[in-house]
C-alpha cells in the first residue's frame, strides 16, 4: 500500500465524486478515475458504490477511513513542514491547554507572540491534563499549559505563574469583615462544597487536604 493510494482514496471520500477528487490531488479526471480502479485492484476491495451520480463508500471503505485518517494526517504534517522549509518558514506551533487558560489567558498572550513570529503558523486545543499529557507523550501538540504540573518521568514542566484559589458563596454567607481576607484550608474542613470533577488534578490536590484537616481535627 502506498501513500498516494490512500491520497486517492481519501480525496474521493471527501469529493464524493472523481471529478471533484480530481481537483482536489491536482490531475485531470480520466488520471483520478484510473488511480481509484488501480487502488481497489490493489486492495482488492469495492471502496465505492455509485449512487445518483456520486459515489458512495461501502462499508469496507467506511471501516479503512477510520483506519488510514491518523496516518493521513500525519502525511499532511510532513507536507506543511517540507513547504514550510522550502519558504523559509518553522513548522507549524501545536498548542494545547485546559478550558480555563485557552478561553481566558492564552488567545492574547498567543497574540502577542504570533505579532513578533508572524511567519510561524499556530494551532491552540483545548483538552483535560489527562488528554494533554497522552498528547504530550505521543508528540500530537509542542507544548501545553494546565492549571496543575503533571508527574509523569518523560514530561518538562516549569511553573509560570502562581495564582490564588478563590471561595465563592452566596452574598451574605460571610460577614463583611471576613469578605476579603485570606482563607484557610482548616476553616474550609466540613463545609458543604460544590466539588470540583473528580479526574481534575487540582481536585485531588484539593481534596487531599481537606481530608488531612479533617483527620487532624479528629485528633
């Protein structure tokens, strides 16, 4: 199997139509129709089904585009990187962050850095540290931002800021003179609290201390 077959294959799926796969890989249409007979000779396999004039996937195409999609993106990584090198260019900047830091600090920080490194292109996600750090590990993204340090052996982290917990509560919940004062994590022991979600790093961290201050006091 090579990669143009999967080209091919893929650039009919998306068009719908040897015609418009044609447009898409940049050939002539009689050079499509005979690349997409030579690749289901090759394979082996009815990819399509013709159906009101535009193609249809089979159900072994279907399980093959699921398959080959991972594979195809990383051939269109190598391909902005060989054009990027050509012109000069760096390669493309893979961000990834939680929901928090993408929505409220990153897009004007990202700002800032895309005025001074306008020729390199960049990309900002938006996952949980758990997905982040397998992203991470499987070299998806360069670098990623999150609220908690994750420990993992393979993985460099560096803290860039230290910022306060804020406690929320109904108005009234506190006398005005404690409204503004630092709170400890003994006085938050036994409240009734909206917890954080369970999977979320800051919320171990959170609840490992509540639960030390609640043996403390038994003791």
């Amino acid at each position: 199997m090579r990669l143009r077959d999967l080209e091919v294959f893929h650039a009919v799926l998306q068009a719908g139509s040897v015609t418009g796969a044609a447009r898409l890989l940049h050939v002539s249409q009689p050079a499509a129709s005979k690349a997409l007979q030579q690749v289901e000779r090759q394979w082996g396999i009815a990819l399509f089904t013709r159906s009101a004039g535009q193609l249809v996937p089979t159900e072994e195409a279907r399980k093959l585009e699921a398959a080959s999609q991972g594979m195809l993106g990383q051939l269109d990584d190598v391909k902005r990187l060989v054009e990027g090198l050509r012109s000069g260019e760096a390669q493309s900047l893979k961000v990834v962050a939680t929901p928090a830091i993408a929505q409220q600090l990153l897009p004007q920080a990202l700002g800032q850095w895309r005025r001074r490194h306008a020729r390199v292109n960049c990309e900002l996600a938006t996952q949980h540290t758990r997905e982040i750090i397998d992203a991470l590990l499987l070299h998806e993204v360069d670098i990623a931002f999150t609220l908690s340090a994750p420990t993992h052996p393979a993985l460099m982290t560096r803290a860039l800021a230290r910022m306060p917990l804020k406690v929320l509560a109904p108005a009234g919940y506190w006398v005005q003179e404690c409204q503004q004062a630092p709170m400890t994590v003994a006085e938050l022991a036994g409240q009734r609290l909206i917890a954080l979600g369970a999977h979320d790093p800051l919320a171990r961290r959170l609840d490992g201390l509540l639960a030390s201050e609640m043996r403390g006091l038994r003791h």
